[in-house]
C-alpha cells in the first residue's frame, strides 16, 4: 500500500474510476480528471440514453424549450456555470453585460407583467407590488436565523405565517381587498414552493434557510439550450468515457474485488449494474440525485451506508417543480409581456387545507412565463410545485390541455380563448434515476446534512481511501438545488482524488 492507503500501480496505469451519473456534477468530475495524467481509466455509467441529467433541452414547437433547468441564477464571475457558459459562446450579449451581473435580486421572482384573479378580473398591478414587498422582505427576514441561539418557529412557512397575521390584524379598508392580499400572498408562497421545490413551505427549516447564497445577476438563459452546456462537456471527453442505458444496481465497497483481465490485481469497489454488468474500480463518484438515493437507500449500497450518511439522507428535502408548456397559434397577451400571474381567490396562506387533487389540482400553478415567439407558435410555460405537481404527472395530456384551457378562459375572462393547439411537460417525479427536481433542507436537517452526505467512504481512515465519493447539488451546502452547485461539487470530488494520486497537484481554490 502506497501512503494515505492507495494501491499500488503498475507505471502508467492509473486508478480505475467509476462516476456513476451523466448530470452536470458527473461530467464536470469527468471532465476534471480527464484532463490529469494520472486518470487514464475513467468510465461515466449514465442510466439513460442522454447525458444532461436534470439539464434538458427539447427540439418542440419550433424550437428550443428547458424541459429541466430554465435559468442560470446568479450569472455573475462567482458563478462557474455562467464562467462555462461565456467561455463558449452559448449566452447572448445583455447576460454577458457587467450591467446584468451586477443586479442583486436577492434570490426573488420578479414583478408580473400582469395579473389575473380567478373571477376574471385583473388585478392591481399595485397591489400585487405592495403584497410582494411585503413577503420579500418577510423572506429576507427569515435569512437572519442562521446563527440565531433559538430560531423564531421550525419552518421558513410558520415564521412567515406568524408574521403575516401580525400585518393582517393592521390592515385597514374593506374585506374584498383584505381577501384580494391574501389570495395574492397565497400566490407568492406557491411561488416560494417552486423556488424551493417543496409541496409547503412549511417543510423547509427556518435556522438553516439563511446558508443558502445567492449569487448576484440577473437570472438568464441560454437562446439555443442549457444542453449546449453540458453537450459542450461531454464534447470535451474521450470518445469511450461515457457508457449510456447502464442504469447502476448497487455499489460494493470495503471489499477485495478481481477481474480476470487484471490478473493479481484487487480493486475495493465493485460497481454491479441492472443488466448484470459489473465494473471493478478504485474509486467510485457518485453523482446521482437526491430523490434516487432516498428510494434505493436500503438496496443501492453494500455494505449499507453508516447510520449518519443514511439519516441524513432520509432527513434532506427532495420535492418536485414540474413545467408545462402550452403552445398558441396567436398569442393573447400584449407583446411585452413576459410574466402571468395567477392569483386563485379565496385562498388564503394562513388557513391549512388539504389538496384537492382531483379537482383543483391547477390551483398550485403559480402563473406563466411567456417564452420568446419561436417561427410560427407562441409558448407559455406554466410552474407547478409539491403534491399538486405530481398529481399532474398521473393525467393524461389531453386532461391537462382541457383544464388549463379552462383556467385560461376563466382568469382572461374569455369564453372563446382559443384552446392552446399542443402542451408539452415535464414529469420530474415519475422519472425513475431522478424521482423529484432538486433538494431543500427540511425541517429536522440542517448544513450540515449536506456535508455528510457529501463526505467520502470509507469515513474511519482505514483501508483503501476515497472509494466512494458523493457529489451532486444536493452535497453542496451553500449552492444546493442549483447547476453550479452540482458542477462545483463535481470538481470539487475529482480534486479530492487528483490530491491523493498527485500530491505535487496544487491544491484546488477554496470551494465558492
């Protein structure tokens, strides 16, 4: 054994390495290592057919819809997916402005362009700015419990809430506009729901809420694709790195594996997959999302992953944010309209009601948000977070078109609204190798869930070191549930083992 427990190689050879998952976190740690010497042997097991994981560009309606990730947040010098981005033409000038980088939105949705009540009416555009004043700046407040000795309640919803009613008991005027706040301030925590990517705000803890950062930059996107991003990467590996459909069944570690080609050899990890395949390796990356591990937890590691790795799984959030685009021969919004609030009255965020799935499910979508005209269609794209979003992935199409079609006439107060000639959504909860969009830390977890999950096995110092690493936007403490938060993680675990096979290899800038 070499120092800090490595095997020993034959000249050239190299550690074998395994990163299991093709998503932005997998193919940045490929990405990494490829470029050292010391990693000739490197495969990416990537269950689909389709590198991106949670990055996905669709060719539909003429031209270009994010069917996962929509926008770079916080695309400003910190933010290494915006760095990638520029460095390859993929962004067009205004993001690329020093202007645009320098906004601070303070991680907020902005402002409607207009407003629509349920009744049909439009709503004050007034109105809804002082609602939104009011719950942002309640947001902000929430930021300040972090290093609070006692926080004010267990969840970011309850402390929000509490504050709420206090406003409300000095609102003067009369009852409709009272009902009229309320409804809107409902919209809003939908709004924080997709934001999160939780079914309630209520799930999501209060003290630790403050440790997520949030880069400056005014959020944009890419004209031909977030998938140019990571199709751009993978352009950049060996042509043999990456291996498709080769879902994985379970990750043997802590053993003493052999191979017949490699006659004498041991390798402490053993990666087995659905198909029977069965891949030995020094070290395994593993960059698979947060709601896969949580459902494959008891089966998908062996030995079973320690007790604190595993509660901490158990305990981290994992919701779902569904998309779902609807496609108009003529659009019925003005030209520069470019967000479509929908605000459902008498719904209030301080009376607790159960869903109703069945009948009302399109009660949780939060609005729409007008893509730029493509040849000859016009697109909306409509949010949709929590219990009501899954709900939505059990329908058909047809059911989906027909209900919103009718929520569409009912808001715009139009009867005729031409049906929208085609939908398209996403169905993040159903996918089996994702199960849900991207991780918050829940009530009952804290920062420091993410950096357990994120720490390497085995964790005790004794035998073969780094045999299973974890990465992924749900390991990284202050930029989980983001793209460059799953890239940073990616490189920051192929550092991990560029420092241990190369100890003359500068050690990486601190993590941002």
């Amino acid at each position: 054994m070499l120092p800090g427990g490595r095997q020993a190689e034959a000249p050239g050879r190299g550690p074998r390495v395994l990163v299991v998952g093709g998503g932005i976190a997998g193919l940045g740690a490929a990405q990494r290592l490829c470029r050292h010497p010391a990693f000739p042997h490197l495969r990416v097991l990537e269950a689909t057919a389709r590198a991106g994981g949670r990055i996905r560009s669709e060719r539909s309606f003429g031209g270009v819809v994010e069917v996962g990730a929509h926008w770079i947040h916080g695309p400003s010098q910190g933010n290494p997916v915006f760095q990638l981005a520029a460095e390859f033409g993929l962004l067009e000038e205004k993001a690329l402005s020093e202007e645009n980088q320098l906004v601070e939105t303070g991680g907020h949705v902005g402002l409607p362009s207009v407003s629509y009540s349920s009744s049909g009416a439009r709503v004050s555009l007034e109105l809804v700015a002082e609602m939104a004043s009011l719950f942002y700046g309640l947001i902000d407040q929430t930021r300040e419990f972090l290093h609070a000795a006692e926080p004010a309640e267990p969840s970011v919803g309850e402390y929000l809430k509490k504050k709420i009613r206090q406003h409300v008991a000095g609102w003067t005027g009369d009852e409709e506009t009272r009902k009229l706040k309320l409804a809107i301030l409902s919209n809003l925590f939908s709004v924080e729901c997709c934001v999160s990517g939780s079914h309630s705000m209520d799930l999501v803890a209060l003290a630790p809420f403050g440790e997520y950062t949030v880069l400056p930059g005014l959020d944009c996107t890419f004209p031909g694709g977030y998938q140019g991003l990571t199709d751009r990467i993978m352009a950049s590996l060996p042509k043999d790195v990456m291996v498709f459909n080769k879902p994985v069944k379970t990750v043997h570690w802590n053993g003493s594996f052999q191979e017949a080609s490699a006659p004498g050899e041991t390798f402490p990890v053993l990666v087995e997959c659905e198909d029977g395949g069965r891949f030995p390796a020094h070290h395994v990356v593993v960059t698979v999302p947060l709601g896969f591990l949580k459902e494959r937890l008891d089966t998908f590691f062996e030995p079973p992953l320690p007790t604190e790795k595993a509660e901490a799984i158990r305990k981290m959030g994992f919701g779902t944010n569904n998309k779902i685009f609807l496609e108009f021969e003529e659009p019925f919004w003005q030209p520069d309209c470019q967000h479509i609030q929908v605000v459902w009255e008498g719904t209030s965020p301080l009376e607790d009601t159960v869903p109703e799935l069945q009948a009302a499910w399109f009660k949780k979508l939060i609005g729409f948000w007008v893509l730029p005209a493509f040849e000859a269609s016009h697109v909306l794209c409509g949010f949709i977070a929590g219990l009501e979003s899954e709900f939505m992935e059990t329908l058909s199409d047809e059911d989906v078109l027909r209900s919103l079609t009718q929520v569409l006439r009912r808001v715009t107060g139009n009867p005729r609204l031409p049906a929208p000639r085609a939908v398209l959504r996403s169905r993040w909860h159903s996918a089996p190798y994702t199960r849900g969009s991207y991780s918050y830390v829940a009530v009952g977890s804290s920062g420091d869930d993410l950096d357990l999950l994120a720490q390497p096995l085995p964790a005790d110092g004794r035998g073969a070191q780094l045999q299973v690493l974890f990465a992924g936007e749900a390991t990284h403490r202050t930029f989980y549930s983001t793209t460059h938060g799953a890239l940073l993680s990616g490189w920051r675990e192929a550092d991990r083992l560029i420092a241990l096979w190369d100890p003359r290899a500068q050690r990486p800038e601190p993590r941002l």
